[in-house]
C-alpha cells in the first residue's frame, strides 16, 4: 500500500482526500463520520456572520439517463451559529488529531478577520481557507467572487489574514474570471501559502419550462448558483495545470476541486500539479464511502508504477504546452476493429456530418466530397470487411482523408472498437513556431492565401 | 358517434397483461440508452418503417406527441402493435445492442408509452396527435371489407387525407384478429377496440353486423364506391379430415380464443389434458392461454421436428414456463371417443414408427384457416393465387381490377398485424396517387 500521506504547506493529512467546504463539512457529526470513512481532511462550511438560506436550493443537470453530471446550488456560507462551529471543529481536531481540519472563513471588515482568525485558531485547526470564489448571493454583499475577482482586493485581505493567522493559509480561488493566473498572482503578493481551485462556476443550471422559471426554483423566481460536480472538471483541470506550470506561482501547493469523483479524477488532478483534492458534488450524490475506491485506486496506481506520491505528482505538467509548440508532423488515423464493431454506424454519420467525411460504408468505391484532399475515389476495401457481429455494416475509412480528429473513436460506444493509430513518417517535428521561426509560417493578422 | 363497448364477463380478462404501460421515467429511462444508430436496422426490420431511433430519442427528450405523431405517420395503427408485434424477431430483434450481448431496447414498449400516453391525453383533451386534412369538393369514397388491421389502416390514412373511408365487419366486433384472436397478455379486447374508435374519431365509418355478399352486394359497393378495399382476412379453422374430428369436445384454435376473448360468461370446457394440434403462433397462443388458465395439462402436437415449426422460438420458450409440452412426430390419426361420445385420446403416428392414443379430453386444431376464396373472387377482375390468396401488385396492393385493393392476411395467407398495416398503408397511397391531384 503506498503511501499517501500529505504535507500541505505545513498541513499534513493521511491523505490527499479531502471535504470541500460545503454541506458535507456543514457539522462536527458530519466530518467525524467522513474522517471514519477514510477521507484525510476536511474544509469546513465557510464561516462568517450569520446568514439566513432560501428553501429550495440545489439544482442538478442529468445526462443520457443518469443523474448529476452538473450540479448548482444557491446556498449561502454556514447558517449555524459560529460559536456552535467552532466548538465542533475543536471537538472533532481533539478527537482526530492527525487528520487535518482547515477552517474555511468569509467576513467583510479587517476587524471582522482578526477575530475570525483568531478565534478559529483556538479550536486547534491546522489551516485557514480563505473564501474568495462563492459565486451567489455573497458576492452581491462584497465577499466572496467579488473579491476573487478583484486582485487587487484579494491581495490586500490575503495580506490582512497572513497579518493575524499562525496556521497556514490557502486561498480559494474564482474561476469567474478571464484568465486565471491574474488572481493567482494577487493571492501570491498577499503571500498566502496555497491555492484551493476551483470554486464553483456561475450559472443557470436550467429553466422550468412550464412555469418559465429558471432552476432551482424559489416561489415565482431563480437566482444564478454554483455550478460544480463531474461537468466542471474539464475546467478546473486547465485552471490547475496554468497556475502550476507557471513560474511564478507554480511554488505554490495546490488543493484541486471540480467534479472529482473517484480516484481516477483524483489523479488526474495531482499529475497536473495539486497537492490534495477536495470532493464535494460526488460525496452528496454517493456519500462518504466513495473515499474507499479513491484511497485504494490511488494506492494501486503507484504501487504498480512503483512511484511514489511526491514523484508521481505534477507528472503531466511539463507535457502541457502551448499550441504552438505541437508537432505539426504527428499523424493518426482511425482504425475500425471489424470484429467489435456492433454496426451501429454512429461514425459514420459523426465523420460524414460532424468531421471530414472519410467514414463509408458497403463493398463499392464512393466519390469522394469535392472539398476532399485526396485524389479520385474513395476505395472499399477488397474483400469487403465482414464483421463477426456486424456483419457487413461495418463501415471503412478513408485513410488517405482522414486528418486523425479522434471524433469516431469517441462517439463508438464499443470500447476499443475504433482506435487511432499512428502513422510513422520521417518528417520529424515540426512545430508552428518553428514554422514562423523559420519564416515558413506567419503570425495571424490578416487574411493570407 | 357511439362507443363500441367491449362485452361483459369475458375469460380473456383474467389474463394480466405480461408488458405494462412504462411509466415516463421507465420510459425516459430506457429511450436514453437508445444509441441512435445511423441507417438504423430496427427500421429496416420494421414492415410499416417507423423511424424508431427518431421516435425514442423524441421519448428521451421528452416530447412525447412528438413521438407518437412520428409513428402514426408511418404506423397509425402503432398503439396495437407496439404491443402484438412479435418484435423480438423485428425491431427488438436487430437492435445491435444484441450481438453485443446488451439488452437490446424495449422499442415495443417505448412505442406503447408515446401511443397510449399521447392518446390519453388527447382523450383528456390534450392536443389532438393526428389532425385530419378537411374533406375538399373532391372527396373520394372508399368502402373497405373487413374492420381488422388492414381495413383501419388503409382507411385511416384516406379519412387523415380527408377521403371518406366505410368499413363493412360481419361481426358486431370490429378490430379484426386484435380483438378477436390475439394473445389477452398482449392485448385485451377493450384495447383493441379503443383504437378502433381512434381510428373512428379520423373520420372512418365502421358499419358492423354487416356481410358483403350477404347484406350488401359487392357489385353495389363497385357502383357506390370510388374504389374497395379487401381486408377480408382469412376463414374458419382448417379441419385434419380425421375420424371423430366432428363433435363435443375438439375445437378450432381461432374458433376457441374469439369465444375465450369475446363472449360474455365463456366458461372453459372442463377439461383435465389438452391436446393443440399444430407447430404455429397460433397453436403457442392457445396452448399458453389454456395453460394460464388453468387446464392442468397441456401439450402441443406437431408432425415434424421442432426446429420445423413456424411458431416463434421465443414464444415456445414462454409457451414452456407457462408448463406445455411439446410432442413433435407426431401425426394424428383419429380422434379416439368413449362410448358417450366423448373424447377420450388422440390417435398419432409417430413419425420413428408405431401408433399412440395420447390421452385428453380437449382436442384444439391450430393448423391454419380456411382461405375466403367466393368472396373475394365474387369482386370483377380479382383473381387468387395458387394458395387461394389475393393476387395484388407488389407496391400498390392493386387486384386484377384496377380499384380494388387488398390487404393483410387475404393476401399473404396469415402474417403479423404490422404486414397487415403496411398494406392498408401501401394501398391507400397507391389509391391516392392514382386519383388526379385536385380532381
């Protein structure tokens, strides 16, 4: 069993699986329940001045006949009285002393964050996770993404907080805003200690057709929430992996948030840079005990690599690059593995109305389309391709029209059917830079023939 | 417009149905795994061509008028077959989840959620699903013999374009083989005749109790009609032209579902064995029904070997879980009678060699039907076939005489409710092409 304990910044955890700060952190029953499960830590429900939540408060995006592939909410930072939380949290840091409780807070005024500070460091957490990404209804009073999106407020209240705070401190980050790296530098000059991305993205998670109202309906109206859960992963990957290959705040630890919900995304998340993940969306759709499959998938990946938690981490950063600086000379084609192929067709109608119509099928040549490339006819294969499930609906590529797009391979719902295979050539690399460095290729700026 | 009631007290009633309506989550539920294949071959293995990945991908976005409208255009009888078809050899059949070794879709029973949900809410006054084109000043008229699914499905689609189309049934139940001989696991009378009346509430007349030959001549119908439709369907039980076949006590297979279906107060002969003679659907069907209603033994006779039989192999695999047996080389004889008349046994040779009496006290032939030879034929210009079916042209369904049609089991010799609606289809877009546009 690897192993997969976790210094964060000075905060150490058993494990990288962390609550985010949410419902499932909302209690000290709660979390205690959670750390019993296996999950390693956990960010409790943002503290701050009281708060009065609307009834009707979640809303959910279903996709191909299951549940919550996006997830939003309306929900305010905790509602419970803070001498109640904070209470808790000590109970739950004397009874779990080794796993890592970070205190998530979101207050106004610099007085306001010195008490806050202080009086959340007495109950012995070991961190402070600083609330600048609420996208609803704490933003229209100042906090939250009004501030993630202000860098220059965000630098000045990260810079009041590490003024007061003895334990680490993490800023969660917005990602409301254009270009990701600009609060990630505000929150470095504030000189906090870590970055929590992302928090939840805003939205309309849909709209009540019937009475025309958008979703989650409250009485005869909506407001915009939160959108988070498997969706948003996507998003938060390419969030994560700018701010860890950039030079300037890769130095920073990062705790990944966005649609993780098994240790898969768990991985993917800290090969691109974080430090620890926090889940929230799959732990309210499944509960705690999704942790088990993430501590020992995680576990088996690096045993059977024989890599170790800190080697394996940040692995994948160096290969994202800029477009730019892709091999122009890398080629694949599809390829159809007649004998898995179940005769749906389904590439043929994505290569021939969504790509580049190199997708056929039957046992004659086909004309080409007028746009195509190549030279003449499409050619069949000879013999024609019989499947041993389709039998003769298996469709054929075009090899020499097929420019790689992967469309096919992703729409074939038989894994393994359809594969893109590299073709070998001795071209080398060759990249768009090295094309406008060389005078081959120019920089965009108007209309060449 | 009067309703046409189902009758009381009817046996078939006991029998539950084996695939209930899906709720609309079942339903969406199911639609969403519908992979949507491009030139899909559940519509090629449908003889009506629904656009069945169109109509389920409008059931798993939720639109389903949409749906229901989109299988009526090709199949307005859709709501009896979505539920008597025999799809696991048709469209079920070829979904290509099945060499995958997936489930294949429920596309019967998708197709039974958007009809029947689409015509329950139009019958609560929801939108209507398919709106006929109003009647011009060139209103053709087109009397159809027969009320089962090839007469409603050709008239149907003349009474959508605005034609008028009047059924002549000889018996006071109109629906054809779906009220009066399918499965009641697949359908019960009253659903049969609920559509009937969607087809009525299109605009089609349905006169009943009315004998073309008898009540009404087809040279009259000729004169009075622009064109005639046969959907005459087929005759009585065929009989083995065995000793002691006549009498108490052996029955035809059709003779005995119509009474199981559709008489008032019908009560099963007591009986202990029953004997089906026959390897068709039809012999499964009335095998299985006596057996679920409560005839403790039951066994089918055929006189080939099992893979020769014309029966479904998926319906004898429930034939068999509802507890019948199968007898296969087996050629009956005689029908062995006590004294007192009744029966007692079937005689058989076996096909190895040597001669049984397989005991029972019930003897069901299920071994075809007799075609309707003299009424057809009594129509100028329509000629049969060898077989004694219709002879029409392949695509128009056209007899000899160039304005008669005919359709479903008189002209194939007895095949499915959906063959049936793709002739009165065909037929009625043949007659409407054939009459000038406009004129």
């Amino acid at each position: 069993m690897a192993d997969l304990s976790i210094d964060m910044c000075g905060i150490k955890s058993p494990n990288p699986f962390w609550l985010a700060s949410a419902p499932p952190a909302n209690t000290g029953d709660q979390v205690m329940r959670a750390f019993d499960a296996g999950w390693g830590g956990a960010v409790w429900k943002t503290l701050g001045n009281p708060i009065v939540n609307v009834s009707s408060r979640f809303g959910g995006v279903d996709f191909a006949g299951r549940r919550v592939m996006g997830f939003n909410n309306i929900e305010l930072i905790t509602d419970r009285p803070l001498a109640v939380n904070l209470r808790e949290i000590a109970e739950v840091k004397k009874r779990y002393p080794h796993h890592a409780v970070i205190v998530s807070l979101m207050v106004e005024t610099k007085d306001e964050w010195r008490e806050i500070i202080k009086r959340s460091e007495d109950t012995g957490c070991d961190g402070l996770e600083l609330n600048f990404g609420c996208p609803h209804g704490m933003c229209e009073r100042g906090m939250g993404s009004a501030v993630g999106q202000e860098p220059k407020v965000l630098t000045e209240i990260t810079s009041w907080v590490k003024e007061y705070a003895r334990t680490p401190v993490l800023v969660k980050l917005t990602p409301n805003v254009g270009d990701i790296l600009e609060p990630g530098y505000a929150a470095l000059e504030g000189n906090c200690d870590g970055l929590s991305l992302i928090n939840t993205i805003k939205s309309i998670v849909g709209v009540d057709l019937e009475r025309g109202v958008p979703l989650p309906r409250v009485g005869g109206g909506s407001t915009n929430g939160g959108y988070c859960g498997p969706a948003v992963k996507p998003i938060a990957l390419h969030m994560i992996a700018q701010l860890a290959r950039d030079p300037r705040t890769s130095r920073l630890p990062i705790s990944g948030i966005g649609g993780v919900s098994n240790w898969r995304d768990a991985a993917e998340f800290i090969a691109l840079g974080s430090t620890s993940v926090q889940v929230c969306t799959a732990v309210m759709h499944h509960g705690f005990r999704i942790v088990e499959d993430m501590i020992q998938g995680l576990s088996n990946f690096l045993d059977e690599r024989g890599l170790t938690l800190d080697q394996f981490r940040g692995s994948a950063v160096p290969a994202y690059k800029e477009w730019g600086e892709l091999d122009l000379n890398y080629q694949v084609v599809a390829s159809i593995n007649p004998d898995l192929c179940i005769g749906c067709q389904k590439c043929v109608a994505a290569c021939q109305d969504g790509a580049h119509q190199c997708i056929f099928t039957g046992p004659a040549d086909r004309p080409r389309p007028p746009h195509a490339h190549a030279e003449g006819m499409a050619k069949a294969p000879v013999p024609q391709v019989i499947g041993a499930l389709a039998g003769d609906r298996v469709p054929w590529i075009d090899e020499p029209e097929c420019v790689g797009c992967n469309l096919c391979a992703l729409v074939c719902p038989v894994e393994g059917c359809i594969t893109m295979v590299e073709v070998p050539n001795d071209r080398g690399v060759d990249t768009w830079q090295d094309r406008v460095n060389s005078g081959r290729d120019r920089v965009p700026g108007g209309i060449f023939e | 417009m009067s309703m046409i009631e189902a009758p009381p007290e009817r046996l078939e009633s006991r029998l539950a149905e084996a695939k209930p309506l899906y709720g609309p989550g079942e339903a969406r539920a199911e639609a969403e795994r519908c992979l949507f294949c491009a030139d899909a071959p559940c519509v090629e293995a449908c003889p009506t061509e629904i656009d069945v990945p169109g109509f389920i991908r409008q059931i798993a976005s939720g639109d389903t008028l949409g749906a229901a409208r989109t299988i009526f255009q090709q199949n307005i009888l859709g709501y009896s077959c979505a539920r008597v078809c025999p799809v696991e050899v048709l469209c079920v059949g070829s979904c290509v989840y099945n060499p995958w070794h997936k489930p294949p879709i429920q596309i019967g029973r998708l197709q039974r959620f958007a009809t029947e949900s689409s015509l329950d809410a139009e019958a609560a006054g929801g939108a209507r699903v398919m709106r006929p084109r109003a009647p011009s000043g060139t209103r053709r008229s087109v009397a159809l013999l027969g009320a089962g699914p090839a007469s409603l499905a050709c008239a149907a689609y003349l009474a959508l374009e605005g034609h008028r189309a009047v059924i002549f049934e000889k018996r006071a139940l109109p629906g054809g083989l779906n009220t009066t001989g399918v499965a009641p696991y697949k359908i019960h009378t009253e659903d049969s005749l609920r559509e009937v009346e969607y087809v009525r509430s299109l605009g089609v007349e349905v006169r009943c109790g009315v004998e073309v030959g008898v009540d009404v001549t087809p040279e009259s119908l000729l004169k009075d009609y622009d064109a005639v439709f046969l959907g005459l369907g087929l005759g009585v039980d065929s009989k083995l032209a065995i000793e002691g076949e006549d009498g108490p006590g052996v029955w035809g297979a059709t003779a005995l579902i119509e009474e199981i279906k559709n008489t008032p107060g019908f009560k099963l002969p007591d009986a202990r064995r029953a004997l089906i003679v026959g390897g068709g659907n039809t012999a499964i069907d009335v095998a299985r029904e006596l057996a679920q209603l409560g005839v403790p033994e039951v066994a089918m006779v055929y006189r080939r070997g099992a893979a020769d039989m014309s029966g479904y192999a998926h319906e004898m695999d429930l034939a068999r879980r509802d507890g019948v047996t199968l007898q296969t080389g087996c050629t009956p004889t005689a029908v062995v009678r006590g004294g007192d008349g009744r029966v007692e046994g079937l005689r058989v040779q076996r096909r190895e060699g040597g001669v049984e009496v397989l005991p029972a006290d019930l003897i069901v032939l299920a071994i075809g039907q007799q075609k309707l030879r003299a009424l057809a034929a009594a129509f100028e210009g329509v000629s049969l076939d060898a077989r004694g079916c219709v002879s029409v042209e392949a695509d128009s369904r056209r007899t000899g005489n160039p304005r008669v049609y005919a359709g479903g089991d008189c002209i194939n010799g007895g095949k499915e409710v959906v063959n049936a609606v793709a002739d009165g289809r065909e037929a009625a877009r043949a007659m409407l092409r054939a009459w000038p546009a406009g004129a």
